[in-house]
C-alpha cells in the first residue's frame, strides 16, 4: 500500500508538471483511490486497470496531459451513469466532452428554460465555468479592425444590451435518422434551445473597434480546454452575419448568468445558425481578411456537399461547403411519444417551429401517414429567429396505433421532408417529426 | 525496477521514448513500473504471478493484453473521452476506418499501432455496425 501511495504521489506530480487541471487532478485521484481498492481485490477489475495505465502512460509520456487528456478509463467509475449538474433528465449522449439532449415532450415551454437547453461539447467545460468566477476573464476583439479591443466582464456589462429568444440548434440535430447510420453523436430531435439570451450585438463591439475595409470573416475564440491532441475549437461566420442586429455576444442566458454547460461567462448567439456559430466561453474574435479555416470549418467538419450525393457515399473535401443557418423545422412536444390514449377522446398537439433565416408560413398536422392534413394554429415568434409555436388537436374513433406528423413550410415553399436526405456526416436533419400514440376504447 | 517492464505492453515505445527527456522517463518509468509489477502480481486470478511480476510477458505471449479486441478497444478508444461515442455509433467499416484515421490523425492517437488499429476495427465493425443495436 505504501509503495502505491508514493507512485501515486509521483504521478501526480509528473501531472501537474504537465500542466493538468485541478479537475483532472481530482479525477486521477478518485481514480488511484478506487484502484487501490481494485488492487486489494485482485481478478478481473485489475486488468482493466492495468490496461487503462497503459494508454495513460503513453500519454504521459508523450506530454499530453495539460492539453485536457487524462484517460476517461480511470475515471469511469466517476461519471457513469452521468447526471450533468443543473440538467436534470437530459439524455446524455457522452459524459466526456459532455452532448445530451432532452426529450421532444420537455421541449415543451415557449422559452426554453436553462435546465432544459441542450449541451454540446467538443472539449472540456473551463474551470472558471465550473466555479462560475469572473475575475481574469477578458474579450478580446483583434484582427482586421483599426482600434483592437480588451474588455473585462463589467466593461461588456456596462455597454448597451439587447435581449432576444434566440433559436440555438446543433448542426448535427436529427443525425439518429440518418439512413445509412453516420458518425457523430446521435442527436435524434433535442438538440435545440430558444432560450432568451441577453447580451452585447456583436455589431456594436465591431463598429467600436472599427473593422477595416477587408473585414471578410470573424473567428471565435474559447477558454474550453481541447481534448487530446484536437486543436482548440474555433468557428466563425461571415461579416454580414456577424453585423446582424440579433447577433449577441451574450452574458446572459434567461435572466442568469450563463450555465456552465452553456458557455459561461459569455458567449456568441448566432440565432438560425447551425449551434456551432455560438461560440461558448468566448474569450476573442479575430476579424479575418479570408473565410476562417480552423479544423471545424475545413474538411468533412460543419461541411455538407455542395449538391446531393447518394447515400452511403463521400464526395472529395472540394466539394463541401462550410454550413450556415438551419432550414425549415418543427418538434411535436406533445403529446410525448408513445401516450396511451381512447377512443373519441381529444388530444392537444402542440409545438414549435423555426426556418433558420427565413420565416414559417404554416405548420401541417396529419394522423393518417401523410395522406390527408390540416393546418395547425400558428403563433408569432417574440422576435426574428425565435420560435414560432403551433396547436391543434386530434381524435381517434378506433383502437389502435396511430402517429401524429408535424410538417411546417417557411415563405418560400421549403417544407421538411418525409424521408431524411443524406450527407456524410449527418448534418441540418429536418425529417418531419412523427409521435406514436396507441388508441384504446 | 528496470525499464525492461515497458517492454510487450507498448510496441511503440521506441518512437515515443525518443522524442522525451530521459529525465522525465526514468521518473515515469520508475512510477510505471511498480505500478504494472502490483497489478501484474495479482493476475489473472488473484494469485500472485511471481515471475510474471519480474519478467513481464512479450506481446506474443500475453494474450489478454495484446490479443482481445475488445480490450484494446476499450484501453485505446478510452484515453481522451467516454467510451459512449464510439459504442453509439453504427457504422460500416470503411467509415469507422475514416474515424480512426481522424483519432489518429488529427487528434493524436498516434500509439496505437496499425496493428492494433485493425484489430480495434474488427471489434468494432463486429459490435458496432450498421446492424447494431
């Protein structure tokens, strides 16, 4: 036991030389504690210890701690069965970097509560976002602007504010029904938020530091902590969007400070635009004389084919094309799936909608697998790039099983359509929404 | 302890240990292998293995550590994040091929050698393919 406290102590040490995070550190020990534990008992865990030692030591050595990494097969134990703290009931898709979504029928309120808005993580949540601590923390704005910018949390506070309802959604929401099965996380309907969001626009910070004629592109900056080798994530979006009055760096996130799952203490709201946009733990934006080319808008990343290929299939890197705003969309948040309902009795549906840049003109309701429809009530967003929500209502004279479909059109004709059409990486899914209810007398 | 212990767990090591101060690996080393001696002595069934303790077995010999994909798969595709991504996927091989090259490629998965790349592969197209649940 002694000689295992004193590794223990060692590779602690070499850990922290590395840089390692006063999380990570609290993982390894959790984690040498419960293998000790393993140890005393001999037999099957302790392999699996071993093993785990084994890819960690390789990491060691090769420096890689200090960059987030820390091998999760140590703390296993510590977050299975994941239950991410002020999220209670998301369905977690990976506890490390943290993706969960909720249910459709959770989704139900106009404005998207915090405990329900969905998370999307490509690396590690920031210490200070954990202890909700302020001090240290400055935006920059640099680049192609005449009068770079640092401002401190009460600086950005202390400028004009805006609040909107802002639609965020996952580029990836609706990857679960692709056909054939794409990588990524398997967002089915829930990776979507319109939660009010209070912040500076973004155009304001820009026009106080003065972009220069060959402004083109921003690229977004943020404290979370990659994991492995990955470099830091960073997207942007183009000038005009970034001018965009509903365009915020916000601080606030339904009248509270930012969850730290949600980027606290500030954040980019591209409201329409695929959620990656939003940069979350914002710490700079540099204005670009090109199109940002970071990992995540080069490649297979947040890219789609230019036109459609055939499924199963993938076209050269040449042909993709960097994603921007979401397309025409609905969610049924109630009834839940698979209500158990009777005969004669009416059932209120209801839901939101949204069309990314453009507006939605009307949502369908069938319960006859698409062969007859009739139009839901339709309420207006509270501002641009909110949710619009919908009500009607269904009966059912027979026993049975029955699914309830959700089709919304925007201004221009665009509906969702009723098979998923494909692309590689599963992006901008927008299948109509269909929720079993089985009917009894 | 001698670094002998490294030997048949990480066919890499060679590259690997190149590129480090020898400093720092005599420490990890030292660390390392007290640590693989312990756990090794109470291999496979809680009995003490003596001798496996101070002559660790060669890659060829050690069948639970070199040769059950599944182990690999879960010592390898663990080291950075939940191993809930790659077991929720469903995916042919030739895209769970495009994922390894990215874990390796542009994330730095780099120890894992083809090798064991392949063998992961098998596993994971086995267990974890379109027709998976």
């Amino acid at each position: 036991m002694k000689k295992s406290l004193e590794v223990h102590d060692q590779l602690r040490e070499l850990l922290v030389e590395n840089g390692a995070s006063g999380d990570d550190l609290d993982r390894f020990d959790t984690v040498m504690s419960r293998r000790r534990f393993l140890a005393g008992l001999g037999g099957g865990g302790t392999a699996l210890s071993l093993f785990g030692f084994g890819a960690g030591a390789e990491m060691v050595l090769q420096g890689l701690f200090g960059r987030g990494m820390i091998p999760a097969a140590w703390a296993a134990e510590a977050v299975k069965a994941a239950q991410i703290e002020g999220k209670p009931g998301m369905i977690v898709h990976s506890p490390r970097p943290v993706n969960g979504e909720f249910p459709p029928h959770l989704l139900n309120d106009d404005v998207t509560p915090t405990k329900r808005h969905f998370v999307r993580n490509n690396g590690l949540v920031p210490q200070r976002a954990k202890e909700q601590n302020p001090q240290g923390w400055m935006l920059t704005i640099d680049g192609e602007v005449r009068q770079p910018l640092k401002l401190s949390l009460e600086e950005l506070m202390q400028m004009p504010s805006a609040t909107y309802q802002a639609c965020i959604e996952c580029g990836g929401n609706g990857r679960a029904n692709f056909n054939p099965p794409v990588r990524g996380n398997p967002w089915d309907r829930g990776a979507i938020g319109c939660s009010e969001w209070k912040g500076v626009p973004l155009r304001d910070l820009l026009q106080r530091a003065g972009l220069k004629d060959n402004a083109v592109y921003t690229a977004h900056e943020g404290e979370d902590p990659p994991i492995g080798a990955a470099p830091p994530f960073s997207r942007g979006i183009p000038i005009d969007k970034a001018m965009e009055a509903h365009t915020l760096v916000a601080y606030q996130m339904n009248g509270e400070p930012l969850h730290a799952m949600n980027g606290y203490p500030v954040r980019v709201v591209v409201p329409g635009w695929i959620g990656s946009a939003s940069q979350k733990w914002l710490t700079g934006i540099r204005i670009r004389d090109e199109v940002h080319d970071s990992e995540k808008m080069t490649g297979y990343s947040y890219r789609i084919p230019e036109y459609p290929v055939p499924p199963g299939t993938r076209p050269p890197e040449s042909v993709m094309k960097i994603l921007t705003a979401w397309q025409i969309k609905s969610l049924i948040t109630q009834p839940a799936a698979d209500t158990k309902a009777n005969t004669g009795k009416r059932i209120a549906v209801r839901g939101h909608a949204w069309a990314g840049e453009n507006t939605v003109d009307k949502v369908l309701i069938s319960t006859d697998y698409g062969v007859s429809w009739k139009a839901a009530k339709l309420t207006q967003p509270a501002n641009k790039y909110a949710w619009y929500h919908f009500d009607s209502d269904v009966s059912f004279d027979e026993k049975g099983y029955y699914e309830i479909w959700a089709r919304a059109f925007d201004q221009r004709g665009n509906a969702q359509p009723f098979r998923q059409p494909w692309n590689p990486k599963g992006y901008l899914g927008n299948v109509i929404h269909r929720v079993p209810v089985f009917v009894d007398v | 302890m001698s670094e002998r212990r490294f030997c048949g767990l990480w066919p890499d090591r060679h590259s690997v240990r190149a590129a480090i101060p020898g400093g720092f690996i005599a420490v990890v080393a030292t660390a390392m292998s007290i640590l693989i001696g312990n756990a090794l002595a109470a291999e496979p069934n809680g009995r003490p293995h003596k001798s496996m303790a101070e002559n660790p077995p060669e890659v060829e010999t050690a069948p639970n550590v070199e040769a059950a994909p599944k182990k690999l798969f879960e010592t390898h595709c663990s080291a950075c994040h939940s191993l809930e991504l790659p077991r929720s996927q469903h995916l042919d091989r030739d895209t769970w091929r495009w994922v390894m090259d990215d874990m390796v490629n542009k994330y730095g998965a780099t120890w894992i050698t083809e090798k064991q790349q392949e063998r992961i592969l098998d596993y994971l197209v086995e267990h974890y393919g379109p027709q998976s649940q």
